[in-house]
C-alpha cells in the first residue's frame, strides 16, 4: 500500500468514497443515509480546488483507494476533517498510515501540532487517534431528537470514558 495525495484524475473513485463516508457518519449519529454520488463528487471537486485543503489517498497494490484522509488548514493548524477506510480494508493499519503520513506531512510544513476532528460515536476512530497520541482538544457537540421516530446514537461512554452526571 501507499499514500499519495489526491488528483482530479481520482474523482470517480474518491466521490464513492466520500459518499460512503458520510452516509456511515449519520448512521453513527443516527440519521439517515442520503449522500448521493452527486455530492461526493461536488465535495471532492471543491476541496481538491482550495489551497487550504485536499486529500491523501491510500492505494492497494492494484491500484484501488482504499482509505482516504481530507484534510484542512484552519487557524493555522492543520485538521483531519475526514477519514475513511473500506470496510474489507479495516484493521489492516490503513487508517494508522494515513495519520502517520499526515503528520509527517504536517512538520515538513513547519508544524509540530496536527488535528483530528472526530464524532464521539466514532469509537473505532476515537479509539486509533488515543493509541497514536491525540487527546481530546476543545469541545464536544451535543444534540437532540425531536422526534421519536430518531434513532438512538450510542458510543460515548465506550469511546471517551465518559459518564455524564445531568447536575
């Protein structure tokens, strides 16, 4: 496997990516899949056309993506926006070298602090993130059903350690 950043000749592929990804990421909150192809590829485009982001890609020996990893330049750190792994390639220390490609990726720009930003129901990646030294940063997002039909996040305590105490 290796890494490279991404191009516009890797669109088609990477828009089915990213269509994956945020249809599995409201799973995870609890919502429903309805990304489209459509805007995977209108994501892609626009990133891939910003100087202040863009994707790394991680390619099988057969030439096939099989994780990528968005990233974001804000307020002078850069940030993991998005990370994703197919599901047949997880477990397999795609997701580990895309963060370690990033991150030396990040100290040869002259930085010495790299970002994830990450759902808390995420557990899997919460998980990699606190085994490759990341910690929690700043803030956590909250929210609620206003019907209910919602279906029910879970994962908070498994993924931070958390027990919230309603004070």
């Amino acid at each position: 496997m290796r890494i490279r950043e991404a191009t516009e000749e890797d669109i088609p592929q990477l828009a089915q990516l990213v269509c994956d990804f945020w249809n599995e990421h409201a799973q995870l909150l609890g919502g429903k899949e309805n990304f489209t192809f459509e805007d995977g590829e209108r994501e892609v485009k626009r990133y891939l056309e910003m100087k202040t982001s863009g994707y790394f890609l991680a390619i099988n020996e057969e030439g096939k993506i099989v994780g990528f990893r968005r990233w974001e330049l804000h307020d002078d750190f850069y940030w993991t926006r998005e990370l994703y792994v197919v599901p047949e390639m997880r477990r397999k220390g795609v997701a580990r070298a895309l963060i370690r490609h990033f991150e030396k990726w990040v100290l040869e720009r002259g930085q010495n602090i790299a970002c994830i930003s990450c759902i808390p129901h995420n557990i899997a990646m919460i998980m990699l993130a606190r085994s490759e030294g990341y910690d929690i940063l700043n803030m956590i997002e909250m929210r609620k059903n206003l019907t209910d039909d919602a279906p029910k996040p879970s994962g908070e305590v498994e993924a931070l350690g958390l027990r919230w105490k309603i004070l």
